[in-house]
C-alpha cells in the first residue's frame, strides 16, 4: 500500500522527497500518478494546443539546444515578425482542426517596445476566435506583462530549461533568476504561468528533479507544465546530446503530475522520437496535454493523422476548452 498519494497542499516539497517519490518502485511510481491524476482530471481527455513561430531565429541567446540561437551555425535563417492577419488566420485553422489553446512564440531575448502592438492585436484577436492564448517571448517586464494581460493573454510560457545547478552550463546570456524573474512578473499581471524543461541536456536525475522542486514550489505552480525530450540540432551545443532513457522521462513525468496534481503536464517537444507506447506511458503517468501539427516552431511533430490513430488505440479523446483552462 502506498501512504499519502498526493502531497499536502500549500506545504514547500524537498528534494528529498521528491527523490523518495522519483525512484519508486516503477508500477507504485505509475499508480500513485495516476491516483492523483484521477483526483483532479478526466485520466481520457487530452489539452490540445497548437504552437506556431511568429518570429525565427536569429536569436541573441546562447541557449545550448536551440535552432534558433545566432551564436551557433544551424542553418536556420532569421526571419521578421509575421503579420497579425496571418496569425491570425493560422489560428482559424488550428481552431477548425480542434485546438482548444493557440501558442505564439517568437525567437527573441525579450519584445521591443516596438513589437507590442502587434503582439496585443494577435492575442486579442485570437481571443476572438474563442481560443486561449498563450505567448512566449523570452523575458518580460512588469509593464509588458500588464499590457498583455489587458489585451487577455491567458498563459505565458517561459521554461526554467534545468535545475538552478546545471543552468549556466546549457546557457550563459541569462540567469536561471532572470526566468523567475519573469514568471513572477506574469503572475503578478494575472496571467497563468506555463513552465517546464526539457529532458536529456546532460543533466542529472537529481536536476530534473529539482527542476520539477524549483517549479512546484513558486508561489503559485505553474498552471502547465511542458516536458520536452531533447532534439539534438546539427549545430548547437547540445548536437552529440546521448538520449535520455525512456524510462526516466517518464519517471519525471510522473513526479510532475504527483507535485503539481492541478497542473496540465505536457508532453511536448520530442514526440517524434518517442515509440507510442513511450507515449502511452507518459498519458497513464498523467501527461494531459500535447501539441497538435505537423511543426513545433522549428522542430518536426509526429502530426495529426498519427495522433488521431494513436488517440484512438487509447481511447483518448480531445479536452473540451471548459475542461482545459
């Protein structure tokens, strides 16, 4: 029998606790995520979102992972903000073909004063399709935050990457306190927070976990959390990255569902190189949320014919906007 399924609310978790909950038995892991998952959500109903790059590469950071970082020779050329009437058409099609949440993100440090007026008219008209928004942006300031949360941007996404140790080895142009620093802005505007990591940079069990610590213990935990497997980019720092075993991904995602029980855990980059019982792994350790289409910003997705036949092998079915906010 395993005590204390879900962790007592309001009360900071350790990383020793969580590393007593990580190394499980992997059946007692699976059972005591799902037990939690089944408190809080329908364990069939799948978050879909849809993600597109409204500005590509040619980014100043030098993120270890990323395609679109100008530091490192991946190929990808930079290209300018997209207009709002694209965007927004984009988001017509996304909304047709069943997303519930459009996400916008843009390659950048931070937006300019000159960007944010197509930013608010994106979030607002894609509001007016009936979707939520979310944006990434990189970081943001008190000001910006105000202004999108006026305009009705639901979610901003701004990942922590790693655990606070192992940060400055896969980025350097910023400070893991930079990223707190933000998602404290976007709460304190009342815009949900998505924040997760991604999973196979070299780093430690003991990172991911206290990844996921870091995460669970913010004031408010992050209403999403995406867990993102590696895709090694030719080019960047991470290319020779050996990949992360299947297991242990899905491990943190139940550790994940078991820390931040009201949380929507994505499933996010690195679908295509996962098996489908990886996946279905993943769905049963509380993951409830994936990105729908063929491309994650630069990054290939295993697209929506694979997921519907995936879906239906499972008995998945999409979450209803309601269920997802």
């Amino acid at each position: 029998m395993l005590d204390n399924v879900a962790l007592p609310p309001g009360i900071p978790v350790s990383c020793e606790q969580a590393k007593t909950i990580y190394n499980l038995p992997f059946n007692d892991l699976l059972f005591r995520a799902q037990q939690v998952h089944r408190a809080h959500f329908d364990p069939n109903a799948i978050q879909m979102s849809r993600l597109l790059s409204i500005k590509t590469g040619g980014c100043a950071e030098d993120c270890g992972y990323c395609s679109q970082s100008a530091q490192y020779p991946t190929g990808l050329k930079a290209s300018k903000l997209m207009e709002v009437k694209r965007v927004l058409g984009e988001a017509q099609k996304a909304r047709e073909g069943g997303a519930t949440r459009y996400c916008m993100g843009a390659a950048w440090r931070n937006p300019k004063e000159r960007d944010m007026e197509a930013l608010v008219a994106m979030v607002e008209g894609v509001k007016a399709l009936g979707m939520e928004t979310c944006m990434t942006l990189g970081m943001l300031t008190p000001a910006q935050s105000e202004r999108f949360a006026e305009a009705g941007l639901d979610y901003y996404n701004h990942n922590v990457d790693t655990s606070e140790r192992y940060y400055s080895e896969i980025i350097t142009t910023r400070t893991f306190q930079d990223r707190l620093e933000t998602l404290a802005n976007v709460r304190d505007a009342g815009i949900k927070v998505c924040a997760g990591g991604i999973l196979g940079m070299g780093e430690t069990a003991e990172d991911r976990i206290s990844m996921l610590v870091t995460l669970a213990n913010l004031p408010a935990p992050p209403e999403s959390v995406p867990i993102n497997m590696l895709i090694p980019i030719p080019g960047s720092k991470l290319a020779d990255a050996a990949p992360v075993d299947p297991i242990d991904f899905v491990r943190t995602v139940a550790l994940a569902r078991i820390l931040m029980p009201r949380s929507h855990v994505r499933l996010s980059a690195g679908r295509t190189e996962m098996s489908d019982e990886t996946q279905a792994l993943c769905f049963f350790a509380g993951a409830n949320s994936i990105f729908v289409g063929d491309m994650l910003l630069t990054a290939e997705n295993p697209g929506e014919d694979h997921d519907a036949a995936l879906f239906s092998r499972l008995g998945l079915k999409p979450m209803e906007l309601e269920q997802a906010r």
